[in-house]
C-alpha cells in the first residue's frame, strides 16, 4: 500500500496494515469536495472477475447489489486486523462477514431480510467437509420424498408458472424440510439452484438473478426440452459440489453473530474495531421484487412486506443511514474505519452525488468520525445487475476514521 497524502491511499497488492506500528494521520477535516476532486483509484484488480479464484461459498446464490470478494478482501485487509470485531449493517449476501471470517476477523452482520439471514448463516456456519454437506442433503432429500404431495392449487400462479409441477412438488417439500430443520445451508444450495435457463437449474427458462422467464425468447413449442421436468436430487448435489469446490476452512473457527434486523431497531455491539458495510442501493434496487420467488420458497405464508421505503424514498434512506451514523459514533473504537461503500447512479449525464450526501448525514450524527479517503470505482455494464439502464454506474467507497 502507497500512502500518497495523509488521507490518500493507493490500495495495490493487498497489504496488512501493520496496525501496532502504525501511526494515524493527524486529525484534519478534509471536506468531500476536496476529496472527491482528488479520489483514490482502486486497483486494476477490481475490474477483473475474481469468480475462478474467490471461496465458492461466495457463489451460493445470487444477490442484486451484491459486493465484489475482491473488493471486500482488501477493504478487510486494509483497515482492520486479525482478530479485529468487523461489523456490516446491510450485510445482504454476506460477502464481507465471509471475506472477513475467512482473513480471522470476528463478525457481527445483520440485514432486514429473510433472504440475507439464509445466505449469511450458510457461509459462516457451512458444513466442515462435503461428506458431511452430502450426508445432511440426504437425510432432508428422504424426508422430503417421503412426504404427501402438496396440493398445487394452493400455490399462487406466478410461482407456479415457472415450474414443471412435479419439480414443483418436490421443490416445496423439500423446502419445507430444510425450514423444519433450519438447515440454512441446504436451503442457501436450493435457492441457488431455483431459477436459471441452464440444465443444473430447476425452472423453466429464466435468469438468475431476479426471477423473469424467458418464454419469449425460448418459447414452449420451439424449444419444449426447456420445460420438462427437472429432478431436484441430482441437481442439489452438483450444486453442494459446486460450493465445496474452493471451500477454504479457515474460518470455520471464527465467531460470528448475524441479526435479521432493520437498521432502526438494530443493536450494535457496544464497541467494535471496523465497519463496512454498502448500504441498500436506494432508487435501483428493490430488494423484495427481485428476490421474490426465493422469499416465497423461504417463507410461503409471509405476507409482510419485506420492502421497506429505505430504497425508494430518498427521506427514508436518509433516516436509515442516520440511524447508523448515530449509533456507531461512540461504538467504533478510536483510529478504527467506517467502510461505506455507495452506489451512485447516473441522472442526466452527470452522477448524482448520494455519498456527498451520506458524508453531510455522517458529519451531522457522526461527528467523531471524520472523512478520510474516497475511492471512486466505475463499475463496467459487465458487472451491473441490470445493463444498460439507468443503474448504478459507479461506487464510492467513504472511508471515515474514528477520533
Ligand atoms: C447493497 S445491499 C448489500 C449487499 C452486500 N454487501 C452483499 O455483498 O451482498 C443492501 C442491503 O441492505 C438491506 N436493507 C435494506 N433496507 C434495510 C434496513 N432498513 N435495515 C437493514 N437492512 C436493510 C437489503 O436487504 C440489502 O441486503
């Protein structure tokens, strides 16, 4: 790591920080134009895939918004150190309590969804080894196979429209098992595998991320080998495989705390080492709508509303993240990092500024947290949930240090 200025790092290879020897800059408010006229650039590494080379826990299931391990690999590395309390409020898919856990860092997560506390609780509690991944998938596989059939006509329309309903029989008995057993696991492998155009899928033409069929693009008459019936069993077990693939085991020691819960009711632990975290990526995404057939496998008789108006209106969002300001500011311990990693979109031909406005928000709740660094990263279409809209384009990564 380059220090090109007090406040301005240049992340390369990633590096720990040797904290016990390392001396903090001097308190000094740099205010966000000055920073964000000179930001830091983010290494030429974060452009690249790191999908070949990452943990597969990381691959699970799809997540909209969901963060690079690269990218979350060197924020971790960077700002705090081994043993360290690392903290993310919004921790959706669990990307950074992985990446954490996996660099010996302690974790505490928490998101308001059902979706995330699935995904968060498979990475930091997966079985030891395959064998024992296997061994579970099949004791719920007998269990759900030896179960009556449900009733199809009980399931809403939209569901079943993407599924063969025998697949779709066996899709709900078998959730229905690994809920009763709290297998968050088995129920993170099955969701990975309920939508998708390819054979080791278990719907009809669709993609992966958010759930869309494909039947104009692949209709029934022309291409009826698309909507067969798909086995669940040998499907799962391709997927187990899949997650154990580059399974590293460090972490398997680490101690970890994830809370389903919205940021305003949230409790923080009394005092942590670091935080990052990416907030909800407010006016692009919406986090029910694109997970909705996943939510409805996850919790069928859910009508709560798992949207809440943090992504949509701008007030909401605003209280969402001056809620957290306020209650890490004496939480975070002296010299530790607030890590915000924010979305902007484009409006017009110019990005509008939704960091300027969480660093006013931070300044204003969180005054012992000063500004420290921002890192503009551009995000290429490839990498975007949705291309070629008026999506986020861009992330800003704040970084504030406690005084
Ligand atoms: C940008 S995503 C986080 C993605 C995550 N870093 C990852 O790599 O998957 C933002 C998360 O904020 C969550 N969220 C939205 N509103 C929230 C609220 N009021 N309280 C807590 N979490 C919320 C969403 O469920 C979503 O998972």
């Amino acid at each position: 790591m380059q220090i090109l200025s007090k406040n301005i790092f240049l992340l390369d290879e990633p590096t720990e920080i040797p904290h016990k020897n390392f001396v903090f800059p001097i308190p000094e408010t740099i205010s966000f134009e000055q920073l964000s006229t000179c930001p830091k650039l983010p290494p030429n590494h974060w452009q690249q895939s790191c999908v070949h080379s990452e943990c597969t826990l990381h691959q699970l299931s799809p997540y909209i918004g969901k963060l690079k391990s690269s990218i979350s690999h060197d924020l971790i590395q960077t700002y705090s150190k081994r043993g360290d309390l690392v903290v993310d409020p919004f921790s959706g898919s669990g990307t950074v309590p992985l990446e954490a856990a996996l660099l010996g860092r302690r974790v505490f997560a928490a998101d308001i969804s059902p979706y995330a506390r699935i995904l968060n609780r498979a990475k930091l509690s997966a079985p030891q080894s395959l064998e024992e991944a296997l061994n579970s998938a099949e004791i719920i596989l007998s269990k759900a196979e030896n179960q009556p059939d449900p009733d199809l006509n009980k399931v809403p329309g939209w569901v079943q429209k993407f599924f063969h309903p025998l697949t779709l029989k066996e899709a709900i008995k078998f959730a229905l098992e690994a809920r009763k057993k709290g297998n968050e696991f088995l129920m993170a492998c099955f969701l990975g595998i309920l939508h998708h155009e390819r054979p080791g899928f278990l719907s009809f033409p669709a993609s992966h991320l958010v759930p869309y069929l494909r039947d104009r693009k692949y209709p029934p008459q022309e291409y009826p080998e698309l909507y067969v019936y798909r086995e669940l069993r040998p499907r799962l077990i391709a997927k187990i495989k899949r997650a154990y693939k580059r399974k590293i085991d460090a972490h398997s020691n680490m101690e970890w705390t994830f809370r389903q819960s919205k940021i305003e009711k949230l409790s923080f632990p009394v005092t942590f080492d670091c935080l990052i975290t990416s907030p909800p990526y407010m006016n692009t995404l919406d986090y029910g709508r694109d997970n909705r057939l996943r939510l409805w496998f996850i919790d069928p008789n859910s009508n709560r509303e798992i949207d809440n108006p943090v992504t949509k209106e701008k007030e909401a969002f605003q209280r969402a993240i001056a809620c957290m300001a306020q209650k890490i500011n004496f939480r975070l311990k002296k010299g530790g990092y607030c890590i915000l990693v924010v979305g902007e979109r484009l409006s017009g031909s110019r990005l509008s500024s939704l960091s300027e406005n969480i660093c006013q928000i931070m300044e204003k709740k969180a005054p012992r947290l000063l500004l420290y660094s921002i890192i503009k990263d551009y995000i290429p279409d490839i990498r975007r949930s949705r291309r070629n809209c008026k999506a986020t384009k861009a992330e800003h990564i704040l970084v504030f240090q406690r005084h």
